[in-house]
C-alpha cells in the first residue's frame, strides 16, 4: 500500500513502492506503458518509475482518450474511388468512407462525429450517403447526426427503426434501405443486401461486386451473434440463410467488417480485411454456415456470449428514444463490444 501525504510525498510513496514490491518483477531493458482512467496519477507513476531508472511512458489521457481514439487506413485507392477504414481500437469497431470526386458515402460511422467532418473538411468531400447497416446495439452511431449536419438523409432497414425489445419506433425519420436498391457516388455502385439474422433489418453493403460491406454478419474470425433482440432461436434460421446468401459470393470478394477482436486479425498492411475465400476455410462460424440448419444452430445456441444490459439502452440511443449527454454516452460504451458469436475454444 501507498503512505498517505502531499503530491512530493505521493511521489516519493510510489518510488519507495516500485523499489520495496515492483523492483523484481519490471524489466528495466523495456518500454512500460502506465495507464489509468484519465492520465493523471499514471503521469506521477511514469516520472516515479523514470527516476528508478525504468523506461516509463504515460498514456496521456488515459483509458478515456484511448477509447476515444479513432484512426484510419486507406483499404483501395483509384482515381474513381477510394475506400477509407476507420478503426476505433479500444472497441474492436470499424467504419468506413467510400469517396468518388467530390462525393462521400460513410458506412456505421461510430459517435464521434468530428473525427469524420474533420476528415470529410480535410478530404473535401461531401457525404451524399449515410448509411448504417443496423441499429447497433454496442455503440453509439453518428449517423443520425451526420445526417443532420450535412442535410441529408440517414439510411437504415425499416425493421431496425423498431427497438426490438421495447416494440418502439425510431423517434426520428430516416430513408428506408430495402433489398436490391442501389446508391450511386460517382463510379461506385453500392447494392444494398438485406442478410436479417443479427437483427431483423440487417444489411451489407456490395461495392461494384467487389468488396463486401460485412456490418455484423461475417467477421474475419467469428460471425456475428443473433441474440441481442431476444430471440436467438427464432433468428437463428435468418443468420443461417443469410449466411448462405453472402457464401455465395464470389471467393475474391473482399470482406470488409464492422468488428474486430485482436490486431492479430489485420493484414501486412494493418487492415482488418480478407477474402471471401479464405474466411470459407478459417472462419469457425461461417464453416458452420456450410453445413445443416440443425448443427449450425446448435453451434450458435451453444457459443453465445453474454448479453451485455447497456446494449439494450444503446439501441434506444441509436433509434432517438433516448438521448444521453456525453458522459453518459461515454459510459455506455465502456468497454470492447461483444458482438460475435464466441469462438470454440482451442483446447
Ligand atoms: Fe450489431
Ligand atoms: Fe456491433
């Protein structure tokens, strides 16, 4: 335990800590990274752990700048199109901008709008299409205020605009995304397709045949889990043939999701996309997908994680029902999303 005082006798409490209980067990020859909620007391760590002659970093902000973090990686780039992939690590979330000349579509963009109009300002572009691909239940979508802001309408599956558990429709108005409808963005052709079975209004998004818009259905390690609406074994059956839709695409089709659960899962270039074809043959859940209703849904009734009670309030949050200030949707979204089926574990 730390001696009680001031902030020098603080400091010198944690020196005499570090040198009494840490000195064995911190390598002195690499980096260590102190972290806590907001960067203040790591700071005084780190410079406690520098003066022991460790090689101390502080997370400057702490666990809530880290959640806060985006960043982003150019998936394609042609001089019709390019495609961005928006990475909110500390979550395991993606979303993605498409751009064409002047225009912009932006795909499940996540709540922090400013880092997309700072990008759309610094790009030049203007978003035409703002798309989700569900109402999402683990984090807090801009899309709705992206909308706002830009003047143009927000895109979402009618049977999402219903909170699946309250029976409450969206308190705001929105252009419905059905199946088989397309949006235009200069040479891209984006067609909607409509995979219920995460949630009843689920969609993905196929750019020019090519790259495929998962949402949450397929992952690059896992598939998306379809309980969150309280009817795991009645949407099972969905997820299954939409699963089979989508595994009929062709192999080179390029999945691009809106999860991730390890840095592990990205490429050489850092971006956490694969082949069809290759996910065929890895991906636990969608080789499930390949074989009878009855085993698939046994594997997924078997698999689902926890049910997360916030992802309730998030889903009212993302139809309008609720609107909560920044600390508390900060809070809501603590912690990494658990939106994929679990993976069996490797004994
Ligand atoms: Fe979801
Ligand atoms: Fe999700």
């Amino acid at each position: 335990m730390l001696e009680k005082g001031g902030k020098e006798d603080f400091q010198e409490s944690i020196k005499t800590y570090i040198q009494r209980e840490l000195a064995q067990k911190l390598p002195k020859d690499q980096k260590i990274l102190v972290v806590c909620a907001k960067g203040g007391t790591s700071d005084l760590v780190a410079k406690a752990l520098n003066t022991c002659g460790y090689k101390a970093l502080n997370l400057a902000g702490g666990m809530r700048a880290w959640g806060d973090f985006y960043d982003q990686k150019l998936v394609f780039n042609s001089p019709d199109f390019s495609i961005i992939q928006c990475i909110r690590p500390s979550r395991g979330c993606l979303s993605y901008i498409i751009i064409s000349g002047k225009e912009a579509a932006v795909i499940d963009p996540l709540r922090i709008a400013s880092f997309y109009t700072d990008l759309f300002q610094k790009l030049q572009v203007k978003p035409i299409w703002i798309l989700d691909t569900h109402a999402h239940a683990d984090h807090i979508s801009s899309g709705h205020l992206l909308s706002e802001q830009y003047k143009v309408p927000y895109h979402l599956h009618p049977y999402d605009g219903i909170h699946p558990l309250d029976m409450l429709p969206a308190a705001f108005s929105y252009e419905p995304s059905w199946q088989g409808k397309t949006y235009r963005l200069g040479k891209v052709e984006l067609k909607i397709l409509h995979i219920p079975g995460h949630t009843l209004g689920n969609l993905a998004f196929l750019l020019n045949g090519k790259y495929l818009f998962s949402g949450d259905s397929i992952f690059l390690q896992s598939i998306a889990r379809p309980d969150l609406g309280g009817r795991a074994k009645e949407w099972t059956p969905l997820h299954y043939q939409s699963l089979k839709t989508l595994l009929t695409l062709p192999d080179e089709t390029l999945v691009l999701p809106a999860h991730f659960s390890s840095v592990e899962e990205s490429n050489e270039q850092f971006l956490y996309a694969a082949p069809l074809g290759k996910l065929k043959k890895t991906n636990e859940g969608l080789i499930m997908a390949g074989r009878s209703l009855e085993e698939f849904s046994a594997y997924i009734l078997s698999h689902l994680p926890e049910f997360p009670p916030e992802y309730i309030e998030i889903k009212r949050v993302n139809i309008g029902l609720v609107k909560p200030d920044e600390e508390k949707a900060s809070e809501l979204e603590l912690g990494k999303n658990i939106c994929a089926v679990g993976m069996q574990k490797k004994e």
